[in-house]
C-alpha cells in the first residue's frame, strides 16, 4: 500500500470514527441535546481539529447523522450541521492557538442554533434567553469539555 492511500484511509477513518463519536455521545445525554438549554457532550469532538482535519468531516457528518435521526426538522438538520462545519473550520484555523480554538465553534451555535429554534420550531422563548441558554450549553461543552480533552489527547499518539 502505497503512503498516499494510507493517509487517504486514515483520514476517512478518522472521520468516521469521529462522526461517530457524536452521534453516540449525543445520544448518551439525548434529553440534553435539543431544546431551548443544550449540552452535547459531543461537541467538545471539535477540540480534535486541532489534531487532524479529519475532524472536519467528522463533526459536520456527526452533527448531521444525529440531527436526521433524532427527529429534527429539515431546517435544524441542515443549519445545525452548517454551523458545525464552519466552526469546525475556523476551529482548525485557530490550531496553534488550542486554549482558545473552540471560540469559533462555539460562536457559530450561539448565532445559529437559537435562530433555528426559534423560527423552525416555534419557540416562543426571547432570542436573548435562546442565545443564553444555548451559549453557556456551548461553553460548557465545547470549550470547557473540549479543553479537557485536548489536555487528555495532546500528549498521545493517536492522531500523528
């Protein structure tokens, strides 16, 4: 096999396990991870795109898979998923600066996820509670989750 179909298969099997990942971790706290307040474990994942690009797909196609089978609506699946993806990047972007590379991730849901929420599910919460109460949820598990797992992975082998 040849260097260049090695990394082509690492890559895609980054992803995948990635994308996994979310999914499971999603659906490990599934009360948490809709709704007006949310915490996705699953979101400190994004702290990995700072160890491989292969985070990228990873998190946009976890975030997807998760919002399509667990009954969002068209909106949410394609939304959610874009906020992830452009956070994701920008996350990757920011990836010699680690301590402070969820900051886009995080952003991207604070500005998206409550407008969805409010316009594609109807919620008559006030904006300024959505963005509140969706951006502490991503605080907390984006940044702060994410840290700790940055500071549980960096010093491994797993992503070289």
């Amino acid at each position: 096999m040849n260097k260049s179909t090695k990394n082509t298969l690492k890559y895609i099997s980054q992803a995948a396990v990635i994308a996994a990942l979310y999914v499971a971790l999603s659906y490990m706290v599934f009360p948490l991870a809709s709704g007006a307040i949310q915490f996705r474990i699953s979101e400190a994942l994004c702290i990995l795109a700072v160890f491989t690009p292969a985070a990228i797909p990873g998190m946009a196609i976890g975030c997807f898979l998760f919002n399509l089978i667990s009954g969002c609506v068209i909106y949410d699946v394609i939304f959610g998923s874009l906020a992830t993806l452009v956070g994701v990047l920008f996350t990757r972007v920011l990836k010699k600066l680690p301590l402070i590379a969820p900051a886009p991730y995080v952003l991207a849901n604070i500005v998206t996820v409550p407008l969805v929420l409010q316009f594609a599910y109807g919620l008559e919460d006030r904006l300024a509670w959505l963005f509140l109460t969706v951006g502490i949820g991503e605080i907390l598990s984006a940044w702060v989750c994410g840290i700790m797992l940055w500071f549980a992975v960096r010093k491994t082998k797993i992503f070289r």
